[in-house]
C-alpha cells in the first residue's frame, strides 16, 4: 500500500520527463524555444550550489508568509465567524482586496519597501495567501448547527470552551482545504516578488538572471526546482491534515 | 407535591425582520421530581422554543420558568439535552462524546469514576463495545442511543428530550423507546420531552400538554394512567385507542380545523 503510494506517482512523473524529452526531440525545438529534461541536468549540475542557497531563501520566505497568512486568516475568520455585523462589514472589502491582481501591487510594495527584501517578498506572500484561509474559517464558524452551541450552553459552558471544545475541531477539515489552496498561492507570491524586485534573491531571482543571460535550460530547471518545493510543502499539509483532521476521513 | 419544573404563565415574542412574532401566549407546564411529560402540537407552535426557557438558554418577556422552586435566569448545569440532530462530535470516540458534559460541569468523580460511569451507560442503552468507535461508524439509532447518555452522564435534574427519535425509522423508533424505560428505570429521571408523535407521547409520558397553535398557550392535558411496566403490547388496547384519540382530536383544535368538543 505504501510502496504503491509512493511508486504509482514516481512513475508517472517518469514518464512525464520522457514525453517531454521525447515531443521536444521529435519537434526539433531548439533550446530557446523549449528545453528538455536532459539539458536541465547540466544546469543543476553547474548552479547546484546557487540552486541550494536560493531554493532555501524561497522556502522559508514562502513558510514564513504562509504562517501569517494563517494566523492573521484565522484570526480574522473567527471575527467574521462570530460576529453577522463583521461578516457584513468586511466581506466586500476582503473581496475586493483579493480580486486586485497581486502582479500589480508587487512593483508598489517593492517601491514601498524597496532594500527591504525578505520583508516585502514574505508581506506578498502572506497577501496573496490568506484569503481562503479567512474565509473557510469564518464559513466553517458560522455554519455550526445551533444545536452544537446549545449542548454545551445549556450547562453553563464560556464563549471559549465552546470555541475550544466545538468550533475549532469542527472547522480543521475546511481549514486545511483552504491551506491546501493557500500553500501554492503564497509560493506564487513569493516568486513575483523574487523576480520583480532588483537584486533579488530565492529561485525567482534565478529564473529572472537566467532570463538576462539567455540561459534557456536554466530557466526551465528553475520551474522544475519550483515544482518540486511546491510538491514538498504540499505534502507537508497533507501530512499535518491527516494527523490534526484525519477523523473527517470517511474512506478509511 | 411540589414541582420541579414549574412554568407560570410564560409570554414571548420573538423581534422578527418582518415584525414581533408572538410565540408564547399563556404557557402552563407543570413537571413533579421523576415525572415524565411530553409537549405535543402543531409544527411551529413554539415547542422547541419551550426546551430554551426550562434549559435557561432563552429568558421570557413574562411569567416565570422555576426549576427546583429557583427562578431560570440562565444556564445551570442541571440539565441535559438531546435533540433530533444527535450533534455527536466525529473527532472523539463515543466514549470521549459521552465523556463532554464533565468538561465543562464540575464533577466529584475522578477520571476512572467518570469513565466507568459513561461505560455503565452505554452498557444500559445496548453500546456495549462500541466506545472506543467514531460516530461516523455508528447507525442513527445507534447515534441516538450514545447522545442520550451523553445527556444523563452529569446526572441533570432535568432532561430535555427535543423529538430525539424524529428521525429514525418506524422499528427502531419503539426499540429507543423501550430503552428509554429501561434507562429510567436504572437512572431516574425528570423529563419534558418534545414529540410529534402521539403514541410516542402515550408510551413514554404520565402527562401529556397539548399546544396551541402559534402564539402557543396549553391547551388540553391529558394524564396517562400508570400501568405499571409498559410495554408495546399497551399501544394496543382499547384504553391506548381513547386516548390517541382524545389527543389527535386536540390537535386539530390547535390547528384550527374543528371546533373544540366536549370529550370526557
């Protein structure tokens, strides 16, 4: 079972890089135009130290931005979640907020903060991130049955034990969907900052240098190093879901 | 005898969108210590409303709600609720949703104590070996069964039964109601509860209260004769009979559709 869930998608992957080597082969694109799997390997061969030490910058920039995003998400879900008069008050602005193309607030906030580069790349990503979050806590708040908040207020329960107690299990499963959703946004956020702010660091900063140099194959295994953290802390959602929300499982 | 739920008088008006909406105009309920009274009416009259007033969830604009000859002006710890939505929680085991009402109730029993007590329940209502289950993995009656216990564990003066075999299916609806005589039985009880049912009124109660329709005032009171041990064999004697109809003529007086008549 576990060697399945482990090679079924190592083999897929596998053969996701021949065809790609395969259709790149057979169309004759030159490097410019499409890169092959095999000319990545020179790539990370040649830069695997910068792919390391920039691979790390985008990692903890992105970790760091994603656990804002779920703190100040929960924090404002549960407002929301609780109280009809905030709900109504804040959901234009939070849309409104999030249907601004983030593309275009990177150059503001890289002009804002301009020098401070670890602070304007994590505020990007926690921007870009902590929408769903916000709002699948607060549906998840406000859609508890009356009669879950009655059982324990009949017997003289607080606002916070019932919180403790009811609320906040009940509301883990959409929590980690939306982090789920959050986990691959905030990697975008970080990325556009990366690549938009000069001097930059992390792998976007290295997809944007390879641009300047015409380094097709080291722009493509850029993307795929990206693929890859992605996948990595996706997966590390999956794991803490299991262990804190796994009870919502119903295929087992 | 003095009562231990005594409801005076009880007037409320909910402040709707689209205006005050009168549900309560004259609600008289009496509950003896150990009675059992089931609340009967048409949909909507007001009757879960009623289960807030005697948990102390809702307090009303007049009368008076007294349980144990104290006024209810808020939640106490001495009642237990179930509803007709089981709401069992599905990260805990039946024994830990069992186990809830101590959390938050102060108890003199130790860990052990409790445990034991929330196991000798679940023996009592047929859960026997299904403690250490999810609720996900338990049959609605099943469900039922564990969130009674769960509303007797802290031993509440009164329990609340809000249509809790509403619903569940013809057989296994008489199956919880047997249990519920034998629970009784083993763990006395004071109970109101809230039934749409009449001949579940009639098998369960010693007193059943008839509703109006919204604003809702007692109408009728019928008293079940005490027959000692029942069984599902009483539903079907000509004593059972009068009395179902008694009420289900009271009903359609609550909602309006005859006129009331003179009945013994």
């Amino acid at each position: 079972m576990t060697a399945q869930k482990i090679l079924v998608p190592t083999a897929a992957i596998i053969v996701f890089l021949i065809l790609w080597e395969l259709l790149v082969w057979a169309m004759g694109w030159p490097n410019f135009r499409m890169a092959s799997p095999s000319d990545l390997l020179p790539a990370y061969e040649r830069y695997w130290e910068l792919f390391l030490t920039m691979g790390w910058q985008t990692l903890w920039r992105t970790v760091v931005g994603l656990l804002l995003a779920v703190i100040f998400g929960t924090a404002l879900g549960m407002v929301m979640g609780f109280s009809r008069v905030m709900r109504d008050a804040l959901y234009p602005l939070l849309v409104g907020f999030n249907a601004v193309p983030k593309a275009t607030v990177v150059p503001i906030v890289a002009l804002m903060f301009v020098g401070w580069h670890d602070f304007n790349t994590i505020l990007i990503a926690f921007m870009i991130s902590f929408f769903p979050i916000a709002v699948s806590v607060s549906i998840g708040l406000s859609t508890l049955e009356p009669e879950y908040r009655d059982i324990l207020r009949a017997l003289g329960a607080s606002q916070s034990q019932i919180f403790w107690k009811i609320a906040l299990p009940k509301t883990l499963p959409e929590f980690f969907g939306a982090l789920k959703v959050s986990v691959t946004l905030a990697f975008i956020g970080t990325n556009l900052m990366e690549i938009v702010s000069p001097h930059g660091r992390g792998l976007g900063a290295l997809f944007d240098s390879g641009k300047t140099n015409s380094d097709y194959p080291l722009m493509f295994a850029v993307l795929i190093a990206l693929a890859f953290l992605g996948i990595v802390l996706y997966y590390i959602v999956v794991a803490l879901e299991k262990t804190f929300a796994g009870w919502a499982d119903r295929s087992a | 005898m003095e009562n231990l739920i005594e409801i005076a008088d009880v007037r409320h008006t909910f402040q709707t969108a689209s205006g005050p909406l009168p549900v309560l105009d004259g609600l008289e309920v009496s509950v003896p210590e150990g009675g059992f009274v089931a609340v009967v009416g048409p949909s909507g009259c007001g009757k879960s409303t009623l289960t807030r007033l005697i948990a102390g969830l809702l307090i009303p604009d007049e009368g008076s709600v007294f349980v144990h000859g104290a006024r209810v002006t808020g939640p106490r710890a001495n009642v237990g609720m179930a509803f007709q939505n089981p709401v069992l929680l599905e990260w805990r085991t039946i024994l830990d949703n069992v186990l809830l009402p101590l959390e938050i109730v102060a108890s003199p029993l130790s860990k052990t104590e409790k445990q034991d007590r929330a196991r000798k329940l679940l023996a009592l209502v047929g859960l026997e070996g299904f403690e250490n289950k999810r609720p996900s993995e338990l049959s609605g009656g099943m469900k039922q069964r564990a969130s009674l216990c769960r509303s007797l564990i802290h031993q509440p003066e009164v329990l609340i039964l809000d249509e809790p075999f509403g619903a569940l299916d013809a057989f296994t609806r008489e199956d919880l109601w047997q249990t519920m005589h034998k629970v009784k039985a083993e763990e006395p009880f004071t109970a109101v509860l809230i039934t749409h049912d009449l001949r579940e009124s009639i098998f369960l109660a010693d007193q059943v209260v008839v509703l109006s329709g919204r604003p809702a005032r007692t109408q009728f009171t019928l008293d079940v004769p005490d027959t000692g041990i029942r069984t599902l064999d009483h539903l079907y004697t000509p004593e059972a009979a009068e009395m179902l109809n008694i009420l289900r003529h009271q009903i359609e007086v609550a909602q309006g559709r005859v006129p009331a008549k003179d009945v013994a």
